[in-house]
C-alpha cells in the first residue's frame, strides 16, 4: 500500500486520485459534523461548496447546514457543531451541508475511485476500511488554503493505525511519516485541538466546548463515504 498526505486539497495532483481511496479529513468540524450526524441517523447528506449550490440543491425536507466565520448561516437549520447533530433532530433527515474549508476538500477528492470521511471520531473504522487497498491518499482540509495542524494530526492517527493493522508493504510519503510523527508527539485531546488555529478561532467565536466531541476518538463505529455526491454510512 502507498499512503501519501496532502496537507491542503490543492496539493492533490492530477490523475493521482483515479485508482486510490480518499480520506478526507476537516476535523474542526465538517468531517466530525458529517460522522456524528451520520451515526444519529441522518439518511443521506449533499456537501456543497457555496451557500447558493446549498439552496439550491435542498429538496423537500432536507435540513441546511453550515457555517461562514465558524457561526451558522443566516436562514440555515443547522450550523457546524456536531453538538447540533443529534438524533432528534437529524434521524431520518436528509442534509445539505456547506462550510469554509471542509466540503471544499470534498470537492477536491472527486476523482478518487472511493471517498471516504474521516476524523478523530472513527479512526479505527477508516483505518479498516481501507486496510486493502493498494493506495491511499488523506485529503487535509487545511484552513483557507493553509496547513493546519488538527488535520494533520488526524492524518497522522489514521496512516499509524494502518501500519500498525499490519497493511502489507506499506510505503509510507514523506508527508505521510511527517503526518505521523506529528500525531505520536502531540496525541489526541480537546486541550491539543484549542491549541491549533482552527480551535482558537472556534473559541473566539464561543464555540469552543466543540473540540471536546471533535477529539473523541473512536467515538463510532461507521464509515461515511461519499458516492455520486451524496453521503451516506456503512458500519464496521
């Protein structure tokens, strides 16, 4: 297996993501909103990248979500806080979700063969799911084009779960090892994410009793992936 790390969506290269798997990770929240309202029943969810392609695609009774600035959108449902995504109010509904950086990165990933969303939340089940393939690429969704580190660190859990599950011949990209070596230094918790970019903005913003659901690993057990743009879950 061949594991590589884009720390941003614009360092997938061309053509890279045709045979390869796809994890991509925003864990300060998108991909962290998308797995908890996934395991709270939501039937489906439809990310898009503006606000206007989110009105757009609603349809019927599907609950809009999303933040600009880290707070929700004016007129929309929900915003970006996995906290907002439980099952009393997501069970059995379809979402449309757009956000800053992470449906962005899912846009990013469309060539690959299968998309998968991870974050902190379901390591251990991303790391299964894609114990067999021949490559992998994590997609970070950064912050504003940038590197940030709460993606990284997550990268880094998810390619050391899968060298540590024994995945046969992996290769390991400098910016997969880098990932990783990051990820044994600074460990997982909501004190590490408050330390990150994404975590002091999101406590600027009064949201910062987030990063405790965004740093709980292995939380659940499903595996969202993303088909035809629509996502839905399969559990491990």
């Amino acid at each position: 297996m061949k594991l590589r790390v884009c720390f941003t969506p614009a360092e997938v290269r061309a053509g890279e993501l045709e045979d390869a798997a796809a994890i991509v990770i925003d864990v300060v929240r998108a991909t962290s909103c998308l797995v908890e309202a996934l395991a709270n029943g939501a039937a489906a969810v439809r990310p898009a990248v503006s606000v206007e392609e989110a009105r757009s695609a609603r349809e019927g009774d599907a609950l809009l979500c999303g933040e600009r600035g880290g707070l929700r959108i004016a007129g929309f449902d929900l915003g970006n806080s996995p906290r907002e995504f439980d099952a009393g109010r997501v069970a059995g509904r379809r979402l449309v979700m757009t956000t800053t950086n992470g449906t962005r990165a899912l846009a990013a990933a469309k060539g690959a063969r299968r998309i998968i969303v991870g974050a902190f939340m379901n390591l251990e089940a991303v790391a299964r799911a894609v114990s067999g393939e021949r490559s992998v690429v994590i997609v970070c969704a950064g912050k504003k084009g940038r590197f940030a580190l709460d993606d990284t660190l997550c990268a880094g859990e998810i390619v050391r779960r899968i060298v540590d599950g024994g995945a046969r011949g992996a290769t390991l990209a400098e910016d997969a090892r880098a990932a990783a070596d990051l990820a044994r230094l600074h460990g997982v918790s909501a004190a590490v994410l408050a330390g990150t970019a994404a975590g002091r903005a999101l406590v600027e913003v009064g949201l910062g009793d987030d990063l405790e659901l965004c740093a709980a690993v292995d939380r659940h057990k499903i595996v969202p992936m993303m088909r035809d743009e629509i996502i839905t879950a399969t559990a491990r």
